[in-house]
C-alpha cells in the first residue's frame, strides 16, 4: 500500500488550501469588516470571551517591539480594533488572535460572501484513503473552529464529515516536536503511525525528530523549498502522488 502509516495529518494553508486564498480572501476580509463586526458583536458574550484573550495576550505582548495596548473606557474598542491589526501586520500566530479571527471568518461564511477553498486533488484522495481505513486529521495554526468552518462552508460543500478531529497550536508551535508527541498521545496512537502533510521544512521536521513521517507539498504559489533541507523528504506536486508507489 502506498501510505502505510494509519493517520494522515494535514496541514491546510499551503498544502490542501492556496496560500493566496488565506492571504488574498481571508485576511483581507478580516480588515475589512473588523471594525463593523466590533461594533456589532461588542456586548455579545462571545466577543467578550474573544476580548479576555486579547487582553491576556496584551499583557504577554507588552514589551514586544511596537506593542499596540488595549485601553478600557471609551476607547476600548478603537484599541481592539488597532491591537488586532498590528498583530495581524506583525503575522503574529497567538491563540487570541486565531480564535478572533475564527469568529469573524464564520461571519463571513455564513453569509455566503466566504467560499472555503480546497485544490482539487483534495477531496478525491481523502475519501479514498478513508475508504482504505485512514484516519484524516489537521494540524494548523488556525483556529480549530476556523479550520471547521473552512470545510463546512468550503467550495465543495460541506466537506467536515471526512476530517475526525482539528488540531491547532493548543497542541503547541508547529516547529516543536512536542506538538506533534501531544497530538499522537491525544489521538491514542504512536508517532510512528502519523504521516504529516506539509510546505513547511520546519514543520516536517519536528514532527520527524517526534518520530512521525512527514512529506512535503509543492503548491504553486509556495515559498521555494530549501534545496538541502527539503532533499530529506518525498515531496509531491497533488495528493493523488500519496496513491502511488514510493
């Protein structure tokens, strides 16, 4: 068979979704509409869980270069709105921000002006290796329920019945082996059984130093993949490669 490993894991951006979809359609959207969606969801309990989470990452981030404070009284809410773009500026990964930013997106989707994108090879090559007995997970720096509503509202339809479970960084950075020991233990499985879909070099190598396998996607529209680094892993151009002999 040729995917031996019983659990594929995947990264999305880059490797089942275009980067440009995630940089062109989705974080644009964020800034557009941020403002108007505060002002909206302000008193909702939701935001206001979203806003305890930025406000515990203000603190954290509050020697970080350029740091952007969240003020309370009446400029509350022009202080969110100017936090969560310097971060979103700076490409800052925090689980605050992720989960905001998930919120919003779902906004979007449900509205029907966001459409999920997958590659085409996607979903053929999933459900096939669902029928071989595969497990499909994701691992990325998004929001678990960014990612969910990705599938749910994607291109294709509602495509989350294929995935069993999201992972993001709860689990840790994706360039720490630990992330990908903590999701092997928290699915039950050996490390040894994972296989780790990726663009990133970084990534495939921590989950290799975890004892997964890890194979590298070139999608157009990547960044270039270091020669040398790179030559340590199968790469493959679409999924379907995975249903070919090595």
């Amino acid at each position: 068979m040729p995917v031996n490993e019983n659990v594929i894991l995947l990264d999305i951006e880059g490797t089942i979704t275009s980067i440009s979809f995630v940089k062109d359609t989705l974080f644009p959207y964020v800034t557009r509409v941020l403002e108007e969606y505060i002002e909206k969801y302000w008193d909702d309990e939701s935001f206001q869980q979203d806003l305890e989470l930025l406000r515990e990452q203000a603190v954290i981030d509050s020697n970080v270069e350029g740091f952007v404070p969240i003020s309370t009284g009446d400029n509350a809410k022009k202080s969110v709105i100017n936090n969560v773009l310097w971060q979103m500026t700076n490409d800052r990964k925090t689980t605050a921000l992720k989960q905001l930013q998930g919120h919003i997106w779902k906004d979007g989707y449900e509205s029907g002006l966001l459409k999920g994108h997958l590659y085409e090879d996607v979903l053929p090559v999933l459900n096939k290796l669902t029928d071989l007995g595969k497990k499909i997970y994701t691992y990325s720096s998004g929001s678990t329920k960014a990612q969910e509503y990705l599938f749910q509202y994607s291109m294709y339809g509602d495509v989350s019945g294929i995935f069993l479970k999201y992972f993001d960084t709860k689990m840790g950075p994706k360039g720490s082996e630990t992330s990908y020991t903590n999701i092997a233990s928290e699915i039950n499985v050996d490390c040894s059984d994972i296989l780790f879909l990726t663009d990133v070099v970084v990534e495939a190598e921590a989950a290799v130093r975890a004892g997964c396998n890890s194979i590298l996607l070139v999608r157009p529209g990547n960044a270039p993949l270091d020669p040398e680094k790179s030559s340590k892993f199968r790469t493959i151009k679409t999924l379907h490669e995975l249903l070919e002999a090595k």
